[in-house]
C-alpha cells in the first residue's frame, strides 16, 4: 500500500526549493548580466558585420636603435623565437609604450620580427638586425571591432579567456535554475511548456530549413 505524502511536508520542501532556486537565479543573473547584455549586442553587430562599415586607422613609426642596442640585437640567436633582450624591451617601452615582456620574437639573419595581434585590432614590429632600423605599425579598427573580438575571444589573452568560461558557467546555472523554476510553477501557468517548446523548436526548423 502506498503511503500518501505529507501535503505541509511537500508545501516545505517546494517552498525550500523555490527559496534556493531563486536566490541562485538572482545571483547568477547579476554575475552574467553585464556579459550577457555585452554578448548580446556583439551578437548583433557581428551579424551585421558586412553592413557596419569602419576605416581603419593606421600608426607606422620608425627609429634607428641606439648602438649599444644594436649591438645586443646583433650579438642574439641566429633564428628561432626567443625574447628581446631586456634593454631593448625597456626602450621599447620608453620610446613608443610597447610592453613586451613575455613575448617570444621570430629570430631570423635579416630581421626580429614580432607579431602583436589585439582585439580590434593588429600591430607587428620588425627590427632590421643589418641596420639597426625598427619599424612599428599597429592598425586600429575601431571601438565595434574591439568588443567583437571580445565575443570570439580574439588575442584578448587568457585573463579573458578565463572569463568567458566563468561568464559561461554562470550563463548555464541561469538557464538551469530558470528551467527548474519554470517546471515548479508550470502548473498555475499554462503557457510554460508551449513556450519553452518553442523556443527550441524555432531555431531547429530555422536550421532545418534554412542552412544549407
């Protein structure tokens, strides 16, 4: 024989779970909510990125090292990727703001080369080993570019990697205490289920049908 169930033991627990559900969901949605608001827009100009039209601007710089600088480029590794030495990082940083510690350059006969790709943008800057002569040139997309790159996670480092997946998590335990809270109060709310069948069904057909 089945035993019937407490009806304030079930009012306890329902309420005990609406309680954790919705102080979870609140705090979720106010760690994801200015990513969310950010991913969103991005998602948008993304979308659009043929019709959004930018002009890039473009730095070029070019300066002969000083000797002793020139010396020490001279006197490093034949080829392969190695850091600039110390001195040339800090008048690097002095002369034109690069800050270039932890960054390995490709070492080749003819030239130092590095690659300095940021989000919304390039830069790169070669150094002529022979002459001495460094070049810099950084292209700036503008501001759209910048925080689309920031949605891809395009050169934004691993400090923002690291966001995203932490944005992500709390994007999904949202969703999650979203959905557990729908299905508590889906009996006094009929559309519930019909909605969130739509939502999935939507999407679905728009790629069935659609994307070729």
């Amino acid at each position: 024989m089945r035993s019937v169930a407490d009806p304030s033991q079930q009012a306890r627990r329902r309420s005990y779970w609406l309680k954790t559900l919705h102080q979870w969901h609140w705090i979720s949605a106010a760690l994801c909510l200015v990513g969310m608001i950010l991913f969103a827009a991005t998602g948008i100009t993304l979308n659009h990125a043929q019709q959004i039209k930018t002009k890039p601007e473009v730095l070029l710089r070019k300066q002969s090292l000083p000797p002793a600088l020139h010396s020490a480029l001279q006197a490093g590794p034949a080829e392969g990727a190695a850091a600039l030495p110390p001195a040339l990082r800090d008048w690097l940083a002095e002369s034109w703001d690069l800050r270039l510690a932890g960054r390995e350059a490709e070492w080749s006969a003819e030239e130092v080369y590095l690659s300095l790709p940021r989000p919304g943008g390039d830069a790169w800057l070669s150094i002529d080993r022979a002459t001495g002569e460094a070049e810099y040139e950084q292209t700036d997309r503008g501001w759209i570019s910048y925080f689309n790159d920031l949605h891809k996670g395009r050169n934004a480092g691993a400090a923002w990697g690291w966001f995203i997946d932490v944005f992500a998590g709390a994007c999904l335990l949202f969703a999650l205490t979203g959905l557990f809270l729908l299905a508590l109060h889906s009996r006094q709310r009929a559309l519930t289920w019909p909605s969130v069948g739509l939502g999935l069904l939507l999407p679905l057909l728009l790629a069935l049908l659609f994307i070729h």
